[in-house]
C-alpha cells in the first residue's frame, strides 16, 4: 500500500490481510452484513465473503496493490492493481467500499 493514501482504516486492513492471504484479516474488516459484489455476483455475509475470497486466491492465485484513493462521506473508492496468474495480469480495477461504523459494509469490484 502507497504509505501516504489515506484510508479508512477498515479498508487498509483489508488489503493489508488481502495481501498477507490472511483470511480472518480479511473478514475482520468487514460487518457481519456486509455485501460483497464482483463478477456479477453477490455474497452477502461473513460466510458467503470468506467463501467468495477463499476461492478467488486459489482459482488465481493474486495480489493487490491500491495505486490511489478518494474518500466523500462514507464511500472510498480505490483504483488498484491486480496482478497474478491469469490472462491479461495485471489488471487495473476500482474497489467502491461503503463503511459504516468503522467496517466494510459493501464492496464493489469492477474494472
């Protein structure tokens, strides 16, 4: 993560643990009810997004790297690059969070 991007700090968790493949970090960054979205799919609660991202680093196999953020009210959203073994690697994308009470309550992946 770029040392001067100003994240919430639930979000750096989340990549920080991301990038560590550490899978309670992830979780730990989000609300129980949190909703996640991303190629055209919805995973709704800590199960199905510990599912979700499970299956995402070991069908390709990645990391993440935040290049930019922007922060307005309770929405951030994070340009970042996405690197790893699949076709096209790397890819940019755009991670749109919503934060409430200091967790993750919805994710957006898109490109």
């Amino acid at each position: 993560m770029t040392p001067s991007m100003d994240l919430p700090p639930c979000i750096g968790a989340y990549f920080d643990a991301d990038s560590r493949n550490d899978a309670e970090g992830v979780m730990a960054a989000f609300s129980p009810y949190a909703l996640v979205e991303d190629e055209n799919r919805r995973h709704a609660g800590h199960a199905a997004i510990g599912a979700w991202w499970a299956e995402a680093k070991r069908k390709t196999p990645h990391v993440t790297a935040p290049l930019e953020a922007t922060t307005a009210s309770d929405i951030t959203c994070v340009r970042a690059r996405v690197s790893g073994d699949f076709p096209g690697s790397p890819v940019t994308l755009h991670f749109t969070f919503t934060v409430r009470d200091g967790l993750i309550q919805h994710l957006e992946i898109a490109p």
